[in-house]
C-alpha cells in the first residue's frame, strides 16, 4: 500500500477521549475511529491487524478439530426465557421488537442459540464429539464502555462450543482449547497466564481466564511463584485458620458514641481491625444475609453469590438494616440478630473474644465468640484473597497483578443442553443430556492488549506475526522515490507486506509516523547512504539494524520475516 493513497488518518495530538495507550495509539495512528459511545470503526491498518489474529485463531481451532459456522447476531427471546437469562442478563442486553411486537436480541453470547441448533441436529452419540466456533460480533451495552475497544459495546469475538457424551470428553476437548488458547496468544506475540476464575452469570464448574499481565488491566489476579497456583481474585480461595488460643471471656456492652466505622472502632478501643468482626448485610429477593469478615478483610461478593445462589446481590439499604438491627448502619453485630442468614468466614470463626457491633446506636460488644453468642448459619471462605495472603496450594505468599483478560474457557456442564433439552442417545439407547463447554477470546481486546504489551513513548511495535505490513519503506525524497519503488515492487511481488512513504512530508514527518504505526521492519532510502550504494534497514524493536545494497534487501527481508515467526 502507498501511503499517498492509503486511508492511513494519523493525528498529531491525543484525542481527549483515550486514557490507555493502545487506545492513545490506535486512535493517532489512523486505527480507530469512535463511532458512538463503546462502538467503533476499524481502518484499513486494524483490519489487517484483525485479520492476522482471526487467521491464527482459525488456524488453532481448526487444529483442535473446530469446525467454522456462522451464527445469527439476532436471536429469537424465546431461547434466553429457556434457560432463565432474558430475565439474568438485566441491562446489559439490548434489546428488540420486530414489526410484529417478537422479541429479540442482539447476542452478548451464544450458548443459546447453539445448544438449540445441536438439539435439532444431533441426537446420537454417534455425532458427538462435536467442536463448533464462530467469529464475529457481539452486543453488551456496558454500563461504562471505555478504554476504547478493550470494553466495548459492540466487539468481536471468537466463541467455540464443544458438546462431548460425558465429564471424561469434556474434560479432553477443555484440555485441547486450553492448549489451543495458549498457542493463539503465544503467535500473537502476548504473554499470559492462565488463571481460575469464577464462571459468574455463564453457569458451570471449572473456568480459566487467560490474562495479559498489564497495568491498565481491570483483572486483578494473585498467583504463586512456587507452584503453579493463579486465580482471579474474585475466585481465588483463602485457606481456613486454626481457632485463636484463648478462653472466652464474658460478653461486655462498651458505648462507643460516633464510632462506626472499623477504622474509628479499633482507634476508639485502641485495639487493631483485625479484632473486629464486620458485619455486612445483604438483600437477595426475600432473604436478608448477614456476611460476616474480620475488621481487616475485605469481602468477596462474588463468592458471597454464589454461595447464596443468586445473582440479584445488594447491599441492605438503611431501612432494611433498622428493621432488621434496631440500629443504624456501623452498629450491626452477630449476637442476637433474628431472622437473617447468618455467613460466616473462616477467619471470624477463628476469632476468641472478637469485637463486633452491638445492634444498638453508639454502641459494641466485646468478647464475641462463635457458638457461644451466636450461632453460624454457615462458616466458609467469603473473604477477597490479597497479595501476600498464602497460597492455598503450598502456602507461599501469593503474588499480586493487574491484567486484560483476552481469553476464557468454560466447562458448562449439561446446564443449557439441560434447559434447551439437547440430549443423545447412548450405546444402550439411553437418552443422555450433552455435555458442554464454551471458549471465549475477544479479537478486538486481543489487538488493543498486543499494544499494550508492545509499544514504547513514540507508538506501536507490532509482532511480526500480527502486524499491517511487514514492512515500511521511507523515501526521504524525489530522487529516491524510483528506487522505493522498485523495492516496493520487489518485496511485494514476493509476498512481503510492503507500507510504502511516498507522501512529499519532511523526513521528520516520515519517521514520526513510521515510529507511531510500528510496522516491524523500516527501510530508509536517503540520499546520504545512497551516496555509498547503500540503504538503511532497522527493525522498530530496536533488536537489529543495518546497511545494505539495494540488491540485499529482498533476501534480508525474509531472513528478518521468518526469524519472527511469520
Ligand atoms: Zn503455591
């Protein structure tokens, strides 16, 4: 491509809009243009750049026994009313009427629809195991969109289902998408770490997210660096404590006029947060929930959620936490709370003589103990794990990260074949539900999270593998256009991916943009080494750079191509 002709719309300054640099970058370097809120256009330079990475993906999936179909973006609510998420997907979903008042959507996922096709279809074991994906685009109407397409509205994704006889193929065709996952991310230049996590609103058992370890990441993971322990925080479990040493002490009512938070209590009473006992009450439909954690943890809704079992979690608002206390909010307390479900952590069930809220204003009790003054509806692990924390594998301080999920993969389980009545008949002739699994990489994240992980204070340096072009050719004038040009048609011809700076720009001008769009080899035609017989090749990543004849630049091209990969 000639950059005389190309629709390359680079920018001098940032736009307002972008706060992380692959959106910084992307928007200056003629990428991406915002259409509306979390919805945006692809320009020539990230369409090549979307087409590299759904190429490799193509390649993995295909190489792990994935067959491409293509399914509708519009789906028929009658599907998401089977397995209760017209109802679960609240907000997020946009919604739809056609002429005659059917409802639709415009899919955030697929499950439904798939599950649905492969009831219709399949209904031997015979047929299975079946491993179906697609790429294309899907529909979230975030409550915030931002960081341009890392959270977007409209997005494209890559979303494979795999329907196996059993728990045993299940776990086969898991095992190949978690190696296939970490193939695509590996040819695409990314480092990521494979961590648990919790399957949320999706349903299912065992989950990964694969994460790009990057500071503006929304992820937040804790893993071990002696054995091969990573979790999302959300899921990462916390191991239970012995009980503390001691004898209960008798229970006393101290007064403690303003003191509500844990900070002003532990201050007021001179003790340390990790003495007090939080109490945190939650409404989900009818039920009040009481969670209980120590003064110096935090608490994990997620796990709180799932261990309720909904997905409907709020925090009590103040009339609820007066009728149900007799006090207001900064005085709640295990001991003699009625009619809430009281839960536990591990941590506050370890606790001899805790402090904790007396359900009356200005007022705490001392001497707290479990069992004793109050009795746990359920004691288990409902704290969010922090670095340093131990591992709940071998107990070395965990370790702490930022990062992009890109990537996740699902063991579903017979919940939608269940729903959606997707069975099979077995060897016998026995009518079994298929098991299911579903994984996820999210393209467009993928492009923003690789300029993440590499670019430098003047733009993009893309992988070889993923790049626009393999290479930008700058002419820094009139009498050297004719030997680009040449060069330009050489590599060309050859299969080299050629970006050609034919514009009449300053050199300045020419350099500034070849350094913002990044393409990974940069040939530089100027009269100086010319004057030798010579042009000047450098890679963007600064790894190699050199003078060659006109005449050796085809052969080095494809020496520099091959070494990277692609
Ligand atoms: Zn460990």
């Amino acid at each position: 491509m000639r950059m005389t002709s190309g629709f390359i719309p680079t920018l001098r300054e940032t736009p307002a809009e972008a706060e992380i640099p692959s959106h910084k970058l992307m928007l200056r370097a003629g990428f991406l243009r915002r259409a509306a809120a979390g919805i945006y256009t692809y320009l020539p330079l990230s369409h090549r750049v979307l087409m590299k990475i759904m190429q490799i993906i193509r390649e993995e999936m295909n190489a792990a026994g994935g067959q491409e179909i293509l399914l509708p973006i519009v789906q028929p609510a009658e599907l998401w009313h089977a397995t209760g998420r017209w109802v679960d997907y609240g907000e997020e979903m946009f919604r739809l009427k056609d002429r005659h008042g059917r409802e639709f959507c415009l899919g955030p996922t697929h499950e439904e629809i798939i599950t649905s096709l492969v009831q219709g279809e399949v209904s031997s074991y015979r047929q299975l195991p079946l491993l179906l994906y697609q790429i294309q685009n899907k529909y979230r109407d975030e409550i915030r969109p931002r960081f341009g397409i890392m959270r977007g509205r409209e997005f494209i994704m890559k979303d494979l289902y795999s329907f196996d006889v059993d728990q045993r193929g299940l776990d086969e065709s898991y095992q190949k998408m978690y190696q296939a996952y970490s193939n695509v991310f590996a040819r695409c230049g990314l480092e990521t770490k494979a961590v648990l996590a919790d399957s949320g609103a999706i349903g299912g058992s065992l989950t990964h997210e694969f994460v790009v370890l990057a500071d503006c990441g929304e992820a937040i993971i804790v893993y071990c660096a002696n054995c091969d322990y990573a979790a999302n925080v959300e899921k990462a479990e916390c191991r239970p404590l012995p009980r503390e040493d001691g004898e209960p002490m008798p229970l006393e009512k101290v007064s403690t006029p303003g003191q509500k938070t844990i900070e002003q209590v532990a201050s007021f009473l001179g003790i340390a947060p990790a003495r007090l006992i939080k109490t945190l009450l939650y409404k989900s439909d009818d039920e009040v929930i009481a969670a209980l954690v120590r003064g110096d943890h935090e608490l994990n809704e997620v796990k709180l959620a799932r261990i309720v079992g909904t997905l409907q979690l709020a925090p009590a608002d103040e009339e609820t936490i007066l009728r149900v206390t007799g006090a207001p909010a900064g005085y709640c307390g295990p001991v003699g709370l009625q009619n809430v479900r009281l839960i536990v952590d591990h941590a506050v069930a370890a606790l001899v003589n805790g402090v904790a809220g007396a359900n009356e204003e200005d007022a705490h009790l001392l001497n707290v103990n479990m069992g004793r003054d109050y009795e746990p509806d359920l004691v288990t692990d409902i704290r969010l794990v922090k670095a340093g924390d131990p591992c709940p594998k071998c107990g070395t301080a965990l370790l702490g990260a930022r990062g992009i999920e890109v990537g996740q993969i699902f063991q579903l389980g017979t919940k939608y074949s269940e729903a959606l009545r997707a069975y099979y008949l077995d060897e016998k002739g026995e009518q079994k539900p298929i098991v299911m699994g579903c994984y996820g990489i999210g393209v467009t994240r993928t492009m923003a999270s690789i300029i993440e992980q590499h670019h430098d204070e003047h733009g993009i340096i893309w992988p070889m593998s993923v790049a626009p072009f393999h290479v930008h050719i700058v002419s820094l004038g009139d009498k050297e256009l004719a030997l680009a040009e040449e060069l330009y048609e050489q590599l060309t011809s050859s299969g080299v991916e050629v970006l050609l700076d034919d514009r009449d720009e300053r050199p300045g001008v020419k350099f500034k943009d070849a350094d913002l769009i990044g393409i990974p080899i940069r040939i530089t035609i100027g009269a100086k080494s010319l004057a030798e017989g010579k042009v000047e090749l450098k890679l963007r990543s600064g790894e190699w750079e050199g003078k060659l004849a006109p005449d050796e630049v085809c052969g080095k091209v494809r020496e520099l191509i091959a070494s990277k990969g692609a």
